[in-house]
C-alpha cells in the first residue's frame, strides 16, 4: 500500500465533517461567532465593545463598528510590543507583513496561536484532504511537496516575535514531521533574497521526486523557469515525471494558465485554487469542474457582507451569511481568533450558490494592481506621480496602469500610459524617480522588484494629448463625474487605449 493510501486514511473524517458546509452551513457560522465571542469576552476589545452582552449578531453589529487597519492599528501595534489581552486573549507573537494603507508602507496583520491552527494550518489541511477526496488514486504522498515561502525577521526584537510573510511564519511553526515530505530545505525557504533563493530552491529541488507545488502562480512560475534554465529540458514533467497538482493562490491564476499549460502538458496535472490571505484562509475549489471557491464556515472565523454599491455610504445594509443574494458583488469583513473584528479585507466577492455558500472573488474595493503579489494601490500611485513630477518639473493630465504578464521567460512590468501636460526633460528619469518611489512606498513592489526577477523595471508610454477624453467620450463617459480608472490587473482598458493612441505620437525618448 502506497504512503498516500495509509496517509489518506488520516483525513477522512474530516472529509465527512466537511459535508456540514452543504447541508447546515449558517449552523457553522452561528457556532463560529459564539466560539470567538465567548473567547474574546475578556479582552481589552470585548469589555469596551460588551462582548459579555452580546447573544445575538443584532448585539454585535451594534456593538462593533467595521474597521480597517487605521482604525486597529494603535492596538496591533501594542501588541506587537508585547502587551497582552488586547484584540485576542494573551501575547500574540507573530504578525503577517502585507502591503500598506494610505498611511503606511506595510501592514502587521496579528497571527495568533488560535489563528494560526484553527484557520491557517485548518485551511491547508482541508486543501489536502478535498484533493485526496476527489483525487482517489493520488500519489501525493509517495513524492516531496515544493512549498514556496517569503521571508521573516525579529519583531522589536522581542524573544521568540517574528514578523515577515504568511508563509514564512506558516513554515517556521509547521509540524516537524511536514519537513519530511517539504522541499526546499527551511534555511531555503526562508531567504530573503528572492533571486538567490530562486536558483537554490532550483537546485535543491530539481533531483527530488516532487509529486505537488503550492505557492503564489508568478513566483513559482519564476522558480519553474530556472529549473527548465538547469536542466535544459522542454517540459517540467522531464524533470518531476510523478508531478500531479498546483495548490495555487495569492493572486488571480487565469493570465498564467497558458503558460503553466505550456511548462506541464501532462494529462496527470491538477490545478486548485485557495482563498488564502494574511488575514486568515476563506476558501478553496472543492469542485474542480467549477472555478467557484467553497466558504470555509467552521474555523475561528465569522462573515459579513456590504454590497458594494453601498459601500462607503453611511448605513450601509451589511449583512451576515444568510442575507447574501447570488449574482451580488460583496466587499467582506471578517472577525477571528487573530484579533480582527468587522474588519474589512479590501476584497470583493460574488456569490454563485448558497447551497453550500460558493464564491468567486471579483477584486478589490479600490483601483489596484496586484498581478504578482505587489498589491500596488491608487495611493502609492499618487504619490509616486507626484514625487517624479516635482523632480523633473512635469505635470500630469490623465494617466493610467496595467501589468504586461509574464511571458515565456518569466518576464513581467507594469505599463504606464501617461499624458502629460508639461514633458520631462528626460522620460527615463522620469521612470526611473516613479519606480524607485513606489518601492520607498510599498513593500510588496520593494520585493517583487528586487534583483529585477520577479517585476521588471516600469514601462512609460507617452500618450497623445486628448486621447483620454477620446476614449471616455467613446464609452459615453465624458464629463460628470465619470474618472479614468487608474489602476487594473486587467489589460482590457489599456489595450482599448493604446489602440486610439496614433503611432505618431509614441516619441522614442
């Protein structure tokens, strides 16, 4: 009998647990709110928000405002010097580094020990065992699993803190056992430098019996386009021939398809996408004929709902699970045992069933470009335009930004099509100003542009003077208060618009 067999065995009755999501779903959310509720009676938070009088989700949405990362951020950050009983009962250790906030160039979202195993390794699990459940004669394993991780460093460098990605703080307090079956080894995994740890995962890697993959589509594309470099072979099944699934998340996965197709074109490969963000793990595809994501009702977790046409109004109807209608763009608040409460993620989704509650994510509650994991948002824009302008002396009618995909050689950029009302002098400092300063302001673009492996140095398109006006009035939008969306993971807008723009206008500079 295979070790996948006797292991599979393991993760059975919770294959049967899992049903519960079909046939009683808004019974899991009621006993995930009074399991969280009742923990976080006794917190700083509970007491000022009356955690010990609230019995209903009427009491708690009166009680609890909705919050973003500015309005947590004075506590998180108590936390992190070590105060105890603040958002979540006892000392929280690990925080998750993210892209910032208006005010901020990252964000520490709080993982607590509850969080860490009742929603992030409970998620990762699940992962496993749907796959093994719908996957029956897997080998998943009789082989390694490849796991890409970020990086971590000391938090305020208090004894036994950490700070730094999800996955790194996931692989740092992962069972021991896991390091059996886990490629590359951890000293790896946790290298700061992507671009030397790219080659060594590689190298560490490319001999191994690798049977699955998890990870972020744009860096594990970069780490499988070294190891084609190494090896010198056409086709990722030459090297890993027992190779059977990506467990892919982060960021959408649809523009990599093709050229994940292209890399593996075994009939055996598996692709399944999960819901999983510093905040907490939500989904997975349960279904791999349906690109839909299961809700994930049983963990420290509790959800709530704003339509998105309400969202900033100042009542808006926001709504727990059942109140959710098929077809509607949601933005989601989530409270969990890592201490957030009604916090708003800034992701936006849409119902396609409620029998059990599936879901596609539909985007962001703002303009952002996050095709590889930089997660670039409208004020790091603005203030990156506005730096470049006041060191070249330029100035900026209208503008906007989309990512140019990966192509066969893992090469990706942003593209920026700018029309100017006053040139700079010289267009590539003016590049150059931009791209450095978005990395002074956002993290994640700091990293996925370091050593230019990831994210390639921005492009700067010039565009004619009117073009916007052109494709606004073309779109029936000129005027009023309709705006040029500035930012977008989708290219649709900038192709339309580099159509209009003439030939004659693009200036070699």
């Amino acid at each position: 009998m295979s070790l996948t067999k006797i292991a599979g065995k393991v993760f059975v009755p919770r294959q049967k647990e899992l049903l519960r999501h079909y046939t009683e779903p808004e019974l899991l959310q009621h006993e995930a709110f009074q399991k969280l509720i009742k923990k976080a009676v006794n917190t700083e938070y509970g007491r000022n928000h009356f955690f010990n009088n609230t019995h209903s989700y009427e009491d708690f949405a009166k009680n609890v405002p909705v919050n973003t990362y500015e309005e947590l951020k004075g506590d998180i950050d108590r936390m992190r010097h070590g105060e105890k009983n603040i958002l979540w009962p006892g000392t929280v250790k690990w925080y998750a580094k993210s892209s910032g906030t208006t005010n901020d160039k990252s964000k520490f979202i709080p993982v607590s020990y509850d969080g860490l195993h009742n929603v992030h390794y409970k998620g990762g699990a699940d992962v496993v065992a749907v796959y093994l459940r719908n996957n029956p004669d897997s080998k998943l394993f009789d082989g390694k699993s490849l796991i890409l991780g970020g990086s971590h460093s000391p938090n305020y460098n208090l004894h036994d803190s950490l700070v730094g990605d999800l996955s790194a703080i996931l692989i740092e307090n992962i069972n021991p056992l896991a390091n059996f079956v886990r490629v590359p080894k951890k000293a790896t995994a946790l290298l700061s430098d992507f671009e030397v740890k790219r080659d060594r995962i590689a190298r560490e890697t490319m001999h191994k019996n690798v049977t699955n993959i998890s990870g972020v589509p744009s860096w594990m594309l970069s780490v499988l386009v070294r190891i084609m470099e190494l090896t010198g072979k056409k086709h990722i099944e030459e090297v890993w021939p027992n190779l059977e699934v990506f467990f892919h998340g982060g960021i959408a996965f649809t523009p990599y398809r093709s050229q994940y197709e292209q890399l593996i074109t075994s009939d055996k490969m598996h692709y399944m996408e999960t819901y999983n963000a510093s905040e907490g793990f939500f989904g997975l595809q349960d279904d791999p004929t349906d690109k839909s994501m299961l809700l994930m009702l049983d963990y420290d977790q509790f959800y709530e709902f704003i339509p998105m046409d309400e969202l900033g109004t100042p009542n808006p109807n926001i709504v727990p699970l059942e109140g959710v209608e098929i077809g509607k763009n949601y933005a989601m608040l989530i409270s969990n045992s890592c201490g957030l409460w009604r916090y708003e993620i800034g992701d936006t989704v849409q119902f396609t069933s409620t029998r059990p509650y599936k879901f596609v994510i539909t985007g962001r509650t703002k303009y952002f470009i996050n095709a590889f994991g930089e997660e670039l948002i409208m004020d790091n824009a603005e203030k990156g335009l506005a730096y470049a302008c006041e060191k070249t002396g330029a100035e900026i009618m209208e503008y906007t930004a989309a990512p140019v995909y990966m192509d066969s050689n893992a090469k990706c950029r942003h593209q920026w099509l700018i029309e100017f009302s006053r040139l700079p002098k010289d267009l590539n400092e003016f590049a150059d100003l931009l791209d450095k300063r978005l990395q002074e302001l956002n993290s994640d673009y700091e990293a996925k542009r370091s050593h230019d492996v990831t994210l390639q140095h921005l492009e700067i398109v010039r565009a004619r003077t009117g073009l916007f006006n052109d494709w606004l009035k073309t779109k029936g939008k000129l005027g009023g208060q309709h705006k040029v969306p500035r930012l977008s993971n989708s290219r649709k807008n900038i192709e339309e618009l580099l159509e209009m723009n003439m030939p004659s206008y693009q200036i070699e500079l």
